[in-house]
C-alpha cells in the first residue's frame, strides 16, 4: 500500500511514509473504537429489552458507568494520537521539504532555471508543496484508515448477517468506483487551473518587475487588462473544477447513503419473515451511524487527493532533474582556462561549436564578438553554471565538469554587467564575497573599489540599507559594491562580463581603477563590446557564429588585414564621432 509508487505519487519522503503509516493505524484505532462504542450501545440495549421481554435481571450500573468511563478515556488517548500522527508529524515533516526542495534547487545547473519561470518554480515550493500538505495531513491517513477500519466491520458484519451486511455496505465501493472513475476529469481540470495560476502569478510578477517601461510607454491600461484577463480566466477555471469535482463528490456521497435506504427495506423484509430480530437490525442500523461517518471527510478531500498528483508531479520533476554534482576537492596545477573542442546549445539553438582556447594565469584574456557569438555563454561555462556537453573545459588541468559546482566557484569572481544586491547594508552585501569577514576586511575592500566617496554620504556609512537590488544606488555604485565582493573574495578566477557597459564615462574610470586593483596577478576572462575596453588585454579571442574566427594581442590583431578585431574597431571608432546635426 505504502510502496515506492504511493511515495512518488503523493512527493513523499521516507519520514513522510512513516507519518502516513502511523496516521492510518491511528485511524483504524479511531474507527474501530468508535464501533466498539456501538456495540457497548448494542449489548445495553439488549439487556434492557430482554428485562422488558422476559423479565431479566437489570445490567449492573457501575458496569455500565465503567464501561461508559473506560470508553471515553480510551477514545481520547487514541484521539490524541490520531491528531498527533495526522496533524502534528506532518506539520513538521512540511518544513523539511520545503528545504530539501530549496537544497534540490540549489545543486540543479543554471540551464534548468532558463527553462522555468521564477513565478512557476515560487507556486512549486508554496502553493504546491501547501496543497500537499493539506494532503498529508487531512486525507491520506483518514482514506487508507477508513479503508482498512470499514474493511474489518465488514467482515465482522457479514460474518453476522451477509444479507443485511450487503444492504448496509453496497454504496461504498460503488460510490468510491464513481470518484475514481472520474480522475481523467478532475486531473484534466486541474491542470488547466494550475496553469491559470501560474499565468496569474507570472503576469503579475512581470508587471511589479517592468512597472518603470509599462508607465514610460504608456501601457498601464494594457497590461491591467491583460492582467484582469488572466485572473478571470484563473477564476472560471476555478468554478469550473469545482463544480465538476462537487457533483462527483456529491454523487458518491448520496450513493453511499442510500445503504441506510436499503438496509431499513432489508431489515423489515427479514423481520416480517421472521428470519432475524428487532435487535439484529437495531445494531445494523446503529453500525450505519458510524461506517459512513469516516468516509465523509475523505470523499470530501479526496478530489483534492487526486489534484495533489499534479502538485506531486512539479516536486518530483525538480528531484528527478539530474544535479550538477563532482568531487569535494579541487586540487589544480595553476588556473589556467583551457576551451577544448567546447559545444553547447540552448534547446535547439546552437551557440557554440567546436571553441578551443586558453585563457593562461596572471593574464587577461578579452573575448569578443557580435552579438549572439557566444561571448556570455563562455564565461559562463567556465565557471560551470551550465554544463558542457560535448568537449571539456580544464582549470589547471582539471576538467570542472568533474568538481561540484560550489567547490568549483570558491576559486572564481565572478562581476557582471547585471549586478544583484540583496535588500540589506552595504556592509552586508560586500561580506557576500566572503563568509565570515571581518568589518575591518569589508572596509578594506570598498576602499580598493572607490566604494568610500559614495558610502560615506550616505545617511548610515555602511550600515545603509540600500533597497531591493540596490535601489538607493546608481548603477556605477551599484557596480562598485560587486567589485568590492570580488576584492574581498580575492579568488584565483575573475570572470568580467560587460562590468562596465552601463556606465557613463565617469563611473567606468572609477571601476576600471577598482578592476585594476582586482586583476592583477589573476586568471582573468574579460567579456566586452566596447574594443577600448580590452584594448589593453594580453590576449584577444574573437567569435563568429559560434568559433574562434581569431585569437592573438591586441596589436597584432590590429595589424592584419581582414581582421575581424580590427573591422570591430573601426566601427566603433567611426560610430564615436557621431553626432546630432
């Protein structure tokens, strides 16, 4: 019952399999108790009708009050339980997945994430992992027990009377075959209503996100219309689902009851035969009081069971995702940057296709291009954020490939044109560089990145909190406080990806004085447009539609006729002297 397939399709965790099994034994407890009760009910009843009968003796009170005592004490110890097995274990279990969720993610390669919206993968770990949860805790344990609970009376019952037992219980696997038969539906409706979901949560995301272009363009009216859009389709697929799910669940439910119909007709039909007594349909009718009653909050939940599969489903998609993993230590020969015979696509869009190149220790290897070359994409898999999957790429000797992914950039800087800051102090967001940094270290380091002009007018130095993604700061001060990370890391490996593209003239010479700082002595990739911008670099490596076209200094590459550095130059020499007539 409790296999691997039940675990897959539910998203459950060893430890989660354990809660399940403990609920459902609670639950068959619970259940069974209750029917114990009926039948303390049932000899009570008989006892008194017998004294009205035949004159018997009157059961003994204190019997009965023990009887009535030990019940109520047993029922709320095994409720305790129940609760405890059904609501508390689970509620503590939710956590660990939701962090294991968050672990998985972390060790997934960055190509995955190009792949999924952040809206998708925020409704994967809260609304989800929430609708799981509800799972867990309400329907899983109550189903599997009422199963197990209703299938014991059931013996019980037609080992007394098969006829009458047969009457009472029909409606219940008929009224269950009703719900599972109609899955294909309410998974099909589910689907569509996480979909709309999704669509909501993502329009709303990319209007909070793009607020500055929607009003610059005059499109707030646009995008609210298709936002409104979004959420009324969202709630049609909503009511949709849940009609089709309540007339389902509705159905069954009145099918299931009609055994209290059947077994009324039954039992009078028995007794006018006189084929059974008054008393044997007294305990039928008392046993019906009970046998449904576990089932209500299941038939309830258990549409909800069904949709979970989907939710399930997500989770399981990011575990099953291959992680980028490899050895915990990285032991190299120097860093040098070693490109052979590199290929790598996006889906079907093929990048780059056969880059061989080095990038040697204490140097600056510039890589540029046209747009769309692969310039970006390099850097990138250098330092392993995607994998390579044809080809290697060694660091001193070292295909990275083979060394875990966090181990890997512990020798890597890593300063791109888009820079992330986190809402917290500028003190905060430069210690990112180095766990555990002291003040004095942090300091140091926003001094060699020109960060003191600007955080010394600020209101707190640098206990300033500067926003979300660095709001409070322009974007030269915002490239300065990643410089100063880079600095304060101090790693073997500096990846540059258009660091200074954005700046005006001004900032760019503050951050190339920072930059200098940073590179020396260190294996540098350098990822630029602007040809001043390399223009000093040891060594130049030119891509054209996914190959080196061209590798060699500066000068020489000037030098050459038909160079495709130079031609790249030239234009921009040519565009710098534009102006408005």
């Amino acid at each position: 019952m409790f296999g691997k397939e039940f675990q897959k399709k539910y998203a459950l965790t060893d430890q989660g399999i354990r809660n399940a099994k403990s609920a459902t034994f609670w639950t068959v407890i619970v259940n069974l108790l209750a029917m114990g009760g009926m039948g303390i009910l049932y000899m009570m009843m008989t006892r008194y009708m017998n004294t009205l009968t035949y004159g018997a003796e009157l059961p003994n009170t204190w019997l009965i009050l023990g009887l009535v005592f030990g019940f109520v004490v047993l029922s709320l110890l095994t409720h305790l339980q129940q609760y405890r097995a059904t609501y508390g274990l689970v509620y503590r279990e939710v956590k660990s997945v939701r962090i294991s969720l968050a672990e998985r993610m972390r060790k997934l390669p960055l190509g995955y994430f190009g792949k999924r919206d952040l809206a998708d993968l925020t409704e994967t770990i809260m609304s989800d992992v929430n609708r799981l949860e509800h799972v867990w805790s309400h329907c899983l344990g109550y189903l599997y027990g009422s199963y197990i609970s209703t299938a014991i009376v059931a013996i019980m019952l037609f080992a007394f009377d098969w006829r009458l037992a047969l009457a009472c219980l029909w409606g219940v696997p008929v009224a269950f075959i009703l719900l599972f038969g109609s899955r294909k539906i309410n998974k099909r409706n589910s689907e569509i209503t996480k979909e709309a979901g999704i669509q909501v949560s993502d329009g709303i995301q990319e209007t909070l996100e793009n607020i500055r272009e929607i009003r610059a363009t005059n499109q707030e009216k646009s995008f609210i219309a298709d936002l409104n859009r979004k959420i009324d389709y969202h709630e049609k697929t909503m009511l949709s689902g849940e009609l089709s799910c309540g007339i389902f669940v509705n159905a069954a439910s009145v099918i299931m009851r009609l055994g209290v119909a059947t077994t009324v007709l039954t039992g009078t039909s028995l007794i006018l035969k006189g084929q059974v007594d008054f008393m044997v349909l007294f305990m039928f009718l008392l046993v019906i009081t009970r046998i449904y009653s576990p089932f209500d909050q299941a038939l309830a939940l258990i549409a909800e069971m069904l949709m979970s599969q989907i939710s399930a489903a997500r989770i399981n998609e990011i575990h099953d995702t291959q992680a980028a993993e490899g050895a915990d230590e990285f032991n190299t020969n120097g860093h040098d940057i070693v490109f052979e015979n590199v290929a790598f696509a996006y889906d079907d869009d093929q990048v780059l296709n056969g880059v061989s190149f080095t990038a040697k220790e204490g140097e600056v290897t510039a890589i540029v291009g046209p747009s769309g070359s692969g310039k970006s994409t390099c850097a990138r898999l250098a330092a392993r954020l995607w994998d390579v999957p044809k080809g290697t790429i060694k660091v001193g000797g070292v295909d990275i490939n083979s060394v875990d992914p966090e181990v890997l950039l512990g020798d890597y800087s890593m300063v791109f044109q888009d820079v992330v800051l986190f809402d917290d102090t500028v003190m905060e967001n430069i210690r990112l560089g180095k766990h555990g940094a002291t003040d004095e270290e942090v300091r140091a380091a926003a001094k060699a990145a020109n960060c003191d002009e600007f955080v010394d007018k600020l209101l707190n130095g640098y206990d300033t909190p500067i926003g979300e993604n660095g709001a409070k700061l322009s974007g030269g001060e915002r490239q300065r406080i990643s410089i100063a990370r880079a600095l304060l890391k101090n790693a073997p490996i500096v990846l540059l990806d258009e660091a200074t593209a954005s700046l005006d003239v001004e900032n760019e010479t503050k951050v190339q004085e920072a930059l200098s700082r940073l590179l020396t002595g260190k294996t540098v990739l350098v990822i630029a447009h602007r040809m001043r911008t390399v223009e000093a670099a040891d060594k130049i490596v030119v891509l054209k539609d996914g190959k080196v076209a061209e590798e060699g200094n500066p000068s020489d590459l000037m030098k050459k006729d038909g160079s495709i550095f130079r031609h790249m130059a030239q234009l921009q020499s040519d565009s710098a002297q534009w102006s408005i007539a």
